[in-house]
C-alpha cells in the first residue's frame, strides 16, 4: 500500500504509457531559464573577476570620483569576458573539437599544395639549412593535418579510412621519388627504377645510388619522400599495434573519459540508434560493448567511430571491475546515458540492474546534487511489461544513499505507438480514430493517446496567459477556430494546434474490421471531417487482396487505414490506393523523418508546419526521462517557438533533470510514495 498518492501537474513526459515513471507521478515545475538568467550569470561572473568588487556594467562607466577607468583594464576585462564566453561555449557543445580541427583544414591543405609544387620545381633547393629545415617542417606539419582531417571525413564513411588515407601517403611518395630520382638516375628505365627506389624507401632501405649516378647532393624532393616514407612504415606498425591491442585500448580510452554514453547489444534494430548517437554525441564518449569478436556487424560499428569493448555485462567479477572504472571518472559518475537495446528483453532488465547496483554501490561521495542523474534506458518491446517493469523502478524513490539513476524503457511498440498518434493527431486535425484488434499496440496506442493529448491540454494552458494578450478577442473564441486558421500571430497559433489536439475525440476500439459495406456506412455517416482506422493485429491477419478491395471503395480524402507489413521500417510515406498507410515496427534511429504524410494537404502548405512534432522514429529514440524533461522545457520555453529542445544549451537541458530529480526526491523524503495507478482524470494539467 502507499503513504500519500501524488497526482500533480505533469503527471505526463515522465510517466505515461511507455515510460519509465509510473502513471499517477505528478512533477510540478514553475519556470525555467531565461535571458535574465544569463545576464544575472555575465555579471556575477565580473564581480568574481573585478579587483574592486565593482560589476563590469557598472566599473565601465568610470571609477569613484569620475575618473575613467584605463584603456588597458577595458581591454583586459573585454579579453576576459571573450574567453568566458568561449568556455562556456565548449562546455555547452556549441564549439566541438570537430568544428574546431575542421575550421584549419582548408587553410591547411592550400599551403601543402603550395609548398608540395614548390618543392617538385626545385625552387627549396637554393635554401640555405634553416629555411630547408622550415619549408619541410611546414610541409610535414600541413601534411600530417590534412591526413588526419581527411581520415576524420572518411572514418564514417567507410571502415576502411586508415588504408585510404595510407595510400594516399604512399602515391605521395612515390610522386616525389619520380620527380626527385628523374635527374639522377641516367642511363635507366625511366619511371618504374623511380618506383622501386620509392618502395625500398616504403621498407626501410636507403638506395645509394646517387653520387655515383649524376646527383652529388641529394634532392630535396628526395630526401621529403624518404621522411614521408618512413612515417609510412611507422604507422602501419602502430597500426598493427593498435589492432592486435584494440579491445586494452577501447577499455583505457573509455576509463579515462569523463561523459561515457554505453551501448550494449548489437542488432539490425540498434545499428541505426547507434549511428545517430554517433551523430548526436553531446561531447560524450560512444561505448559499444559487444562479447562476440566476429559479429557480422561490428566493421560497420567501427565505421562510425564507436569504441568498441569486447565483454558483457555480467556479476562475474572482472566484468565488475571494467564497468565500475568505465562508469566512474575520479569522484564524479562519467557514465551519462546507457541504452541496453539486446534482442532479449530479461537480459537486458538483468543487465540493468548490474548497472543500477555498481552506481549505487559507490556510496555517497558519489552523489552530486548540482549535477542530474545518469539515464538507464533498457529495450523491452512488450508495452505491458515495459509499463509494469517503469513503474516499479519509483516506488522506492529515495531510499538510498549513493548515486541514484533514471530507469526507462524504449522498445519497437511503444516507438511504433508514439509515432501512429503523432501522425494521426497532427497531420489531418480533428476527427474519428478507430483502433482494431485486442494486440499489445491496441494497448500502446490507446495509452499513448491519453498521453500525447494530456500533454496538449498542459501546454495549451501554459501558453494560455500569453495567447490572451496577443489575441483580441477571448480565449473561448481562440479555442473554436477552425483547425486550418491561419492568419494569427504564433502564439496564438501554438495555443490553438494544441488545444485542437486536446479536444480530440478518443478513438474507438473494434475486435476485428468490419466488411467494406459496413466501413463504407460507417464513413458515410460520420459527423467527423476525417477517419482514421489502425489496424494492430499481425499482418498475417488481414488479406491484402481484401484490404486493396475495401481501399477502392473508400473516400482516400476522408479515410486512411494504417496497414501493419513485415517488409516496412517505421510508417511508409506515400499511401496506397489512395488511403492504405503500411507500417512497421522499428526502434528508431531514421537518418530522416520520413513519417510525414506530404499529400494530406495537397497543394496547401500544412497551417501548422512549424509546429508539428519531431518523430520519435528520427535520430536518438526519446525515452520517457527525456519526454518528461522535453515537456517541462516546452512549459515555460513554448513562446519562443517549438521544437527547440535540440538546439538549446547542454546545460539548460540537464536543469530540466535536475528539476525532475529534485521534485521526485522531494516529495519521497516528504513521505510520499509513488504508485502505478493511472489518474483517473486530467484535470489538474494546467496547475502549474
């Protein structure tokens, strides 16, 4: 039994349907970060870094009794503040070391060009030994840059990066051994004696052919191709090195990081979630932990650049040891996300649970109130037990001293689910949903439902007060305007697309589809502007040949059927025969969105494009931790436009975290136990 129930605002992002916090967990959350915020963090940090105690605002104007302040000081304070801001830049990810190794690649590979013609003409020769010694320094420093930018755009392209960029090295020598060795090799073929001096170079040798074939003093063109040849030979042997100690290496690479993201379980559903955390990294180290050294799908993983650890996750003890360093960097947890995304749901609560026990495990030193709680997210596919499983992990909220963790659950169903009532809610407006059959994504999608239109009427409150201002009459009239209203300003237009979507008629639930003439009548008769019917059941249910019948029969204008099919990843974009939408079950990870139905309009732009939300089935697959804290972020940032969780800062991002983690906290030490009983109404959304 519980103490207290808590049933509060935003009983939703962190608990719905799919998610890793029961149905019934309320999160109150009132503001967030703002400008002020930021200009109140510029002038505290000048008050730390003002001699005289006095902000930079403030000190600018001119010391205590007039006297300005000099040139030298407002230039130093200028210099100060640029480097302030360039920190805070890289911590936020805004400047990566990507972008900034990128930025000099252009430059770089112009003055390799330059130089490398100028030493093919000969001109260096004339130098005297220090501007020898400068020009093959400033080649080799450009060349050994342009090489490892050229490797960096390569390494997600293919796993073969390192051998192209290494033929690529070795063309160059052998250019330069052909133009070097032209003059002084007379008497001989010309052109294949240069190459094979140039591959003696390769291995090591030193052909000693010059003084006594017409070249007293060595080229320099020569003596670059015998450098660049010996790096050649060095980094195929670390090469070697490097592969035959890769899994040693994988491990110290990923001990020594501080913000470690940790995957296990490699499969064709997770490749795809793996490649956009690839993409999405959030400064953070991409750990692949896979006990198979053969698996078919490993170069691919080595392709996107993962560090890969040949183990598993398990109570033996050597793998506790290499989890608990990979986990943890000096005092603070290193371990910022884990996906647990194994074919086989039990393993991967099992494997949960060991990483749970070695977090907690590390005591209270650990724990960093200033800093949010690493995210456990575990692939179960079943939406019932992953509902089940969620809810069990905050009934005890709060009743340890160590490290504490979020613990969610993605799978294929509840992904599946979230992205049909994305698509059915928002692309065509109001109208009547039917969902068939009795299957666990007849569940899903019911569920999801309540969820995604609760989350609607929460927003439409927020952004209500705003809404009334901006528009002249009341909000009971913004509320009844058509669904395809344009012509309003934008937040009176994000408050009607979401009190649209609030009001949505919940659909119906039908055991089996009814015969053609029946779903005719049944579109004939109908008050609402459009049908949707969703069938769940296995594809092998239904007969294509008698559903391409039904579709000939129907209005495609008003209706559409979404179809499941075994060959489909995701939700096909273009329909067939007219209204037949075919899906698939997927885990995500779509290098594009391509769930949007582009001919629901037509012609006509969609009236509320910008406001449409970002498919779960594109990039990094959200769990129910990061849809709560996504929702308490769109509460108070929603006037400044939607969709704007991605391109905020990494730090207001983990405040919504924080927020969650202290507010759970909170209530569990005020003696509050969280239930998994699903709220009987939705009433209370708007009370933040």
């Amino acid at each position: 039994m519980v103490d207290k129930q808590a049933s509060t605002a935003a009983d939703l992002g962190a608990g719905a349907e799919e998610s890793a916090v029961p149905q019934g967990t309320g999160i109150v959350v009132a503001g967030g970060p703002s400008d002020s915020m930021v200009d109140a963090t510029d002038a505290r940090d000048d008050l730390a870094n003002n001699e005289g105690g006095v902000p930079t605002s403030m000190a600018a104007a001119g010391a205590p009794g007039g006297a300005p302040r000099p040139a030298y000081r407002r230039w130093l304070l200028w210099a100060d503040r640029q480097r302030r801001r360039l920190r805070n830049a890289w911590q936020e990810g805004n400047i990566t070391p990507g972008r900034v190794f990128g930025f000099f690649a252009f430059p770089a590979a112009v003055v390799f060009v330059v130089f490398t013609v100028c030493l093919m003409t000969g001109e260096p020769q004339v130098l005297g030994p220090s501007g020898q010694f400068c020009f093959v320094l400033v080649l080799g420093a450009t060349g050994v840059y342009v090489s490892l930018v050229l490797g960096a755009w390569l390494r997600p392209r293919t796993r073969h990066a390192f051998f192209f960029v290494l033929g690529g090295v070795a063309s160059y020598v052998i250019l330069l051994a052909v133009v070097g060795y032209g003059p002084c090799l007379q008497g001989r073929v010309p052109f294949f004696t240069q190459i094979y001096y140039a591959m003696l170079l390769m291995i090591g040798g030193s052909p000693d052919v010059l003084g006594s074939e017409g070249c007293v003093i060595e080229p320099l063109p020569v003596q670059v191709a015998e450098y660049t040849a010996l790096a050649v030979l060095f980094a195929a042997v670390i090469r070697l090195i490097v592969e035959v100690t890769s899994p040693r290496l994988a491990v110290l690479t990923a001990q020594h990081s501080n913000r470690v993201v940790l995957v296990q379980g490699l499969n064709a559903d997770s490749l795809p979630v793996i490649r956009s955390l690839t993409e999405n990294r959030d400064g953070a180290l991409i750990v692949l932990v896979e006990p198979d050294p053969d698996h078919p799908l490993l170069p691919q993983a080595h392709a996107m650049g993962v560090q890969i650890i040949e183990g598993e996750i398990s109570n033996r003890r050597a793998d506790r040891v290499w989890l608990r360093k990979v986990i943890t960097h000096r005092k603070g947890i290193a371990l910022h996300r884990a996906y647990l995304l194994g074919d086989n749901d039990t393993l991967n609560i099992a494997d949960a649970e060991i990483i749970r026990q070695s977090i907690a495990s590390l005591g209270s030193e650990y724990r960093k109130e200033h800093l949010p709680p690493p995210r456990i997210i575990v692939r179960v596919d079943r939406y019932q037990q992953a509902r089940y499983y969620s809810a069990e992990q905050v009934k005890n909220w709060g009743d340890e001293d160590g490290p504490r963790v979020f613990i969610s659950t993605i799978g294929k169903t509840q992904l599946t689910a979230q992205a049909l009532v994305q698509r059915v809610m928002e692309l065509r407006g109001p109208g009547r949903t039917v969902v068939v059959g009795v299957s666990d994504l007849a569940l899903a999608f019911q569920q999801e439902w309540k969820y995604q239109q609760a989350a609607a009427m929460h927003l439409a409150e927020a952004l209500s007060p705003e809404a009334a201002r901006e528009y002249e009459g009341s909000l009971d009239e913004l509320r009844c305007l058509p669904w395809g209203e344009t012509g309003l300003a934008d937040i009176p237009r994000m408050f009607v697309f979401q009190s649209h979507k609030a009001k949505m008629t919940h659909p119906l639930a039908w055991d089996e589809l009814p015969t053609a003439v029946k779903l005719k009548q049944f579109q004939d008769t109908c008050d609402e502007p459009t049908v949707t019917i969703l069938l769940t059941d296995p594809p092998e249910t239904y007969s294509l040949s008698s559903l391409e019948e039904i579709a000939q029969q129907l209005d495609p204008n008003k209706t559409r059927i979404f179809v499941p099919r075994h060959n489909v990843r995701g939700i096909a974009e273009y329909p067939v025969l007219g209204c037949l939408h075919f899906y698939g079950f997927s885990l995500g990870g779509f290098d594009r969105e391509d769930v949007r139905d582009r001919t629901a309009w037509g012609q006509t732009p969609h009236p509320f494009q910008d406001q449409l939300t970002e498919s779960p089935l594109l990039g990094v697959p959200p769990d129910s931790w990061l849809r709560a804290a996504k929702l308490i972020s769109d509460s108070y940032g929603m006037s400044r436009g939607a969709n704007t969780w991605n391109q905020g800062r990494r730090s207001d991002r983990e405040s919504n975290f924080r927020t969650l983690w202290h507010t759970l906290t909170m209530f569990s030490r005020s003696g509050y136990r969280w239930v998994s009983v699903e709220p009987t109404d939705y009433q209370g959304l708007g009370a933040c």
